[in-house]
C-alpha cells in the first residue's frame, strides 16, 4: 500500500512496494483527478509487465488522469528552489 501526503500545492502519491502502474497508483490518480488535483506521470518512475502495456499507460491511459506527463530530470527541474531557514 501506497502513502500519500496532502498539503496546499496538491497529492503526491509513493508507491514503496513498486507496484505496476495500471493497479493502485492510475485508479488512485484518477480519483484525485476527478476530486480536482494536478496529476503528473512521471514515465521513468513507472513498470509494467511489457513494453505495450507501458506504451499504454504513458500514451493511452496517462493523458486521461494526468495533466503532465514528464521524465524524473524534467520533474525535479519544474521544483522550485529549496527555502533558505530565517534564523
């Protein structure tokens, strides 16, 4: 089972389990979708069983539950920069 967090900006969802990506984490995205939260696919942080079932997610299902659908390095680039402490 997945964990998630919720805060102002949105949901992330983690699956630690490496579960594949057309079970828990699409119909989980789907929801939050539907509830209203910016959904992101990240397409190398994903599995599945074959390479059409791959192509499926990112290009079939992906675009139905996510709004973006990016790389790790595209992801970690569209972060904002870390809060500097005030002491």
């Amino acid at each position: 089972m997945g964990g998630y967090r919720r805060d102002r900006t949105g949901l992330l969802l983690v699956d630690p389990y490496n579960d594949f990506l057309s079970e828990s984490i699409e119909s989980t995205s789907r929801f939050a979708m539907e509830l209203g939260y910016h959904g992101t696919l990240v397409k190398d942080a994903t599995a599945a069983f074959s390479k059409e079932m791959m192509h499926a997610a990112h290009e079939l299902n992906g675009p139905t539950f996510a709004h973006a659908i990016v790389t790790t390095l595209e992801l970690v680039a569209a972060l904002p920069a870390p809060r500097k402490e005030q002491r």
